[in-house]
C-alpha cells in the first residue's frame, strides 16, 4: 500500500491529500498513517512533505528564472505556504529557494 501512495505521488508529482491516498489504496483513512509509520517510521504528512522537497529542489534549478517563480515551484508541489516552505527550504539546503533559483542565470 505505502509504494501504491508513493507511486500517486509521482504521477500527479505533489504532495497528494490523505483522501487521495485512502481512495488509490482502498483503505481508511486511518491505515495510511499505520503503515507509513511502520514502513518509514513517520506519517505520511512528513514523508511526502520530505519527498517534495526532494522534488522542488532540481525543478527550482532547472526552472528558468524569468519565467518560473518560487511561488510557482512551491504551489505545483503542493506546498499552500509559501513562508513555510520558503523556511524549511532554507534548513535543508542552506539557502533560501529564490537562490537556488537565481544561481542558474548565473
């Protein structure tokens, strides 16, 4: 069930809703939880919110800067703060994601 989920995410490539997940594996929504938990030993919240991270990133430094934003990264992740996203970006990476951004123009 846990590689189903992660399977969706991929496909729709961001972070999928906790019904999303319970209507791809067929379960309650209890279950996910149970068995991201066990699989990875977290809940599927911060599993996906992690695997997002891991995907913004390279789109961040592949994203032309004139005509991709951040805002536009976060969002096609699903990412709904900007502030939040903006602030854990920066403790995963050391920089904030604007620079990530700008240092392909560079």
């Amino acid at each position: 069930m846990v590689h189903e989920c992660i399977g969706f995410a991929g496909e729709v490539a961001r972070i999928p809703s906790i019904s999303e997940l319970c209507k791809v594996a067929h379960v309650s929504e209890r279950r996910p939880r149970e068995a991201f938990v066990d699989e990875y030993a977290m809940p599927p919240t911060l599993y996906f919110r992690d695997w997002a991270f891991d995907e913004a990133h390279p789109r961040l430094r592949a994203a032309q800067p004139d005509t991709a934003t951040v805002t536009d990264v976060a969002a096609d992740m699903g990412f709904a703060h900007l502030g939040r996203f903006s602030g854990h970006y920066r403790k995963l990476y050391g920089e904030c994601p604007s620079a990530t951004l700008r240092s392909v123009a560079s």
